[in-house]
C-alpha cells in the first residue's frame, strides 16, 4: 500500500510538472572563459588618409601629393594617389583585452503553439494521476478479497478443531466403554487395540489442526497489518451450525455495467487514452513551433562602452518559429508507431472483456454448485447423525460391534468436515463472484 501511495504522489508531480509547460519559463544561464590573446581589429597601424574643405569648390577633398610643376597628383607605383596628410590609428589603440571573459543572461519564454503536445501531456498527466489512484483501489480490492480467504480459512479450522476435540472425545469415550467391556469379557483385547489406534490417530489429527489454526491466525493477522501473534476472535468462529444466506444468483449478467465497475478494464482504458494522448505529442513534431522569448543578455567587459571592464547588458525580445521540414520520415514513423500502440490497448481491452466474460460464468457456475453441495453436505450430515445415534444405541445394547460404531464415527466426523468446507466453500465463492463482478467490498 505505501507503494501505491509513492505512486499516487509521484503522478501528482508529474501533473504538476505538465501544468508548469504552460506558464513562462525563466532562466538564468553565466559563465567565464579565459582567452589566449587579446582582441584587435587591425593587424598593424593605420593610416588614414584626411580630407580638407575647398572654397572654391565647397567640398571636403583628400589632400593629396602634387606635382610642383605640372601641378598634377602624383601617384604611387600601386597606382593609387599619395596622400599629403594622414591620419594615424595605432594597433594599440583598437585592441581590447579579453583574457577575462565574464557572461550571463536572463531569458523569459512562453510557448504560445507547440503542435498540441503541452495540452497531450497535460491530458496524459491527468490520466496517469486517475491510473494510480485505480492501482492504489484495486490493490485494496485484492487485499480485501485476501483477508476474506485468510478469514474464513480460520473460520474453517477454528470449526474442525472443534469438530476433532469432539471426535477424540467419542473415541476416548469409546476407548473407556470398551475397556470395561474387556475386563467383564464381552469384549476382546483386539476390540481395545483397534478403539486405541484410531484414538491416537484422532489426537495426531487434532494436533495438526491446532498447529494449521495458529498459523492461519498468523496469516490473517500479517494481512490485517497486525502482528502476528495478535490475539484474536472473528464473529463468525463458534457459529458453524448456523444455517447460511443463501444468494439468488442470476443466469445472465449485464456484462457492460461489470465491465465499468472492474477496475482493471478501467485502467485498460485509462492506458488507452494515454496511448491516444502519446499519438498526438508525437504529431507535434511534424507542426510548427511557435515561441515567444525575451532575454537580458550581459558581459565584463562589454561592447556597449567600447570594450571597457564593466558590466553593461540590453534586453532583446522575438518570436521565434521552428518548421520541421524533412526528417526522413523519422517522425512520421514514431506517430504511425505511437497509433500502433493504441490499436494495441483497445485490441487487449477487448480481450481482456472476453476473459472477463468467461470469469464471471465460471464464478457463476461455482458458486451455484458450492450451494448445491453444501445442501447435500446438511443432508449427509442429518443422516451421519441418525446413523450414529443407532450405531451407539445398538452397542450399548450388544447387537452392534465396536467397528460399527467406530464406522458410523468416521462416517459422522466426515459428514461434519464435509460440511463445514461446503459452508466455507460458499462463503468463498460468493465473495470471488463479487470480486469478479467488480462489486466493491470496501
């Protein structure tokens, strides 16, 4: 039962878990990379060249190298002009230190369309909170119907040891009438001998049945959650001569309400639409994904402020859209296989209800014919009694034997053990045809 109780939990969690796919997700993500060498946009100094405003023309133009006698610029070999003026940029001055990287962002995101399969997890999640649930009664159920066997098993010995005590009383009556008989001489040693054996065999079996008693008790009280050396006394020990109910059972039953109070068809279809739920998580994965992210993104040093040793950071938010294209027929396939598995569920539910069927006419059957044997075992025993009513009648009046009387005992002591497993016999068939039916003894 605990168990079932850590299941039930654990589904708990896992629906809370489903719910939370729902909401925004926020996320935190740092880090620091040391790196070898430095940053630097150029490879060498730069020179640039500059430009100066030309009255005349009232533009900017590069000053340039001119020919002090043609007045022309002059041009380097490469063939572009010399400037006159430059302006210098040093490497030093674009090279920015990065042997300490320090990073981090916050992200928010919120699914807005993931193909149907947040809603498929949460509908999967509810299901398994009610499968476990359905485990965590159905195991009840089975518990029960255990501690109703273990119960008329005890009910059963405790009535056979009472029935042993009062054949080992007869015999030993017997023995001592007989005994007497001997030493009048109307009775021979052998008679004596034959009353003693059966006596001793009587007592053996009396103890067997005192020591099956015990450990029954030990059974019932370790299903009970008790310890085992509980004292006890059920309500229905000392009360085997009492007449049982005897149930008006139907021929025909309305198998449809059966099948919806047996708990495991219901977890049959609980699994079921679990299967069905799978099936469309996995056609998720050939729809569009739609996401809404917003981050806050950060670094030591930053690019904000030119590369200076601190820490700057901006937000950015987005939409972002993932489209399976071709996988292959990859997820295709986990959809065809997922379906396959449903198919499966519902073909083992039909199955399972045709056992069930079949379960039910047989308990049926069983318990019809235990009636009919125990109203047989009540008629056998009226007649063991008047067979050894006479039987000892007869020997106290000389015209029966010491066999005879031992036999009618036998015949009596058999008659009552008939009985006594035809009434329990009863008892137990009823209550398999309610555990069947799906009828709840809780």
């Amino acid at each position: 039962m605990l168990v079932n109780i850590a299941r039930i939990e654990g589904a708990k969690y896992k629906k809370h878990e489903a719910r939370a796919a729902l909401l925004p997700a926020l996320d935190f993500v740092g880090g620091y990379s040391y790196n070898q060498k430095n940053l630097s946009l150029f490879d060498s100094d730069q020179m640039l060249p500059v430009k100066s405003f030309n009255i005349a023309t009232g533009s900017y133009e590069y000053n340039v190298v001119k020919n002090p006698i043609t007045g022309e610029p002059i041009k380097s070999p490469d063939g572009q002009y010399v400037p006159q003026e430059v302006a210098l940029i040093p490497k030093e001055a674009m090279t920015f230190d990065i042997h300490n990287l320090f990073f981090g962002a916050v992200t928010l995101s919120q699914p807005i369309y993931m193909g149907g399969k947040i809603v498929a997890l949460n509908r999967m999640a509810d299901y398994a909170e009610q499968l476990a649930e359905m485990q965590q009664q159905g195991d009840a159920e089975n518990l029960v119907y255990e501690v109703d066997v273990a119960y008329w098993q005890v009910v059963s010995l405790d009535a056979k040891l009472r029935l042993a005590e009062s054949y080992v009383t007869l015999l030993d009556t017997l023995s001592r009438n007989v005994n007497a008989m001997v030493v009048e001489g109307v009775a021979t040693a052998s008679d004596q001998l034959r009353v003693e054996v059966r006596l001793n065999e009587a007592q053996v079996d009396l103890t067997k049945v005192k020591n099956g008693l015990t450990l029954s008790r030990m059974a019932l009280a370790q299903k009970c959650g008790l310890p085992i050396d509980s004292k006890m006394h059920l309500a229905d020990e000392s009360h085997d001569n009492t007449p049982i109910d005897i149930p008006l059972m139907p021929k025909n039953w309305d198998m449809e309400r059966v099948y919806a109070r047996r708990y495991d068809i219901r977890q049959l279809e609980i699994g079921e639409r679990i299967t069905h739920q799978q099936s469309k998580v996995e056609l998720s994965s050939m729809l569009p994904n739609l996401l809404a992210v917003g981050t806050y993104s950060f670094s030591n040093p930053n690019m904000y402020d030119g590369f200076s040793k601190s820490f700057n950071g901006a937000f950015s938010v987005g939409v972002m859209v993932t489209m399976p294209l071709w996988h292959w027929g990859g997820n295709y396939s986990k959809y065809k296989a997922a379906q396959t598995q449903e198919t499966i569920m519902r073909l083992n539910i039909a199955d399972v209800k045709e056992k069930i069927a079949l379960q039910v006419q047989q308990a049926s059957f069983k318990a019809q014919e235990a009636v009919k044997v125990y109203k047989t075992a009540i008629e056998n025993l009226a007649s063991a009694d008047e067979n050894l009513r006479q039987a000892q009648v007869g020997f106290e009046e000389g015209v029966m034997t010491v066999d005879n009387v031992m036999e009618a005992q036998t015949a009596w002591f058999k008659a009552n053990s008939d009985r006594i497993d035809a009434q329990i016999e009863v008892q137990l068939c009823n209550t398999y045809l309610k555990k069947v039916l799906g009828i709840s003894v809780l």
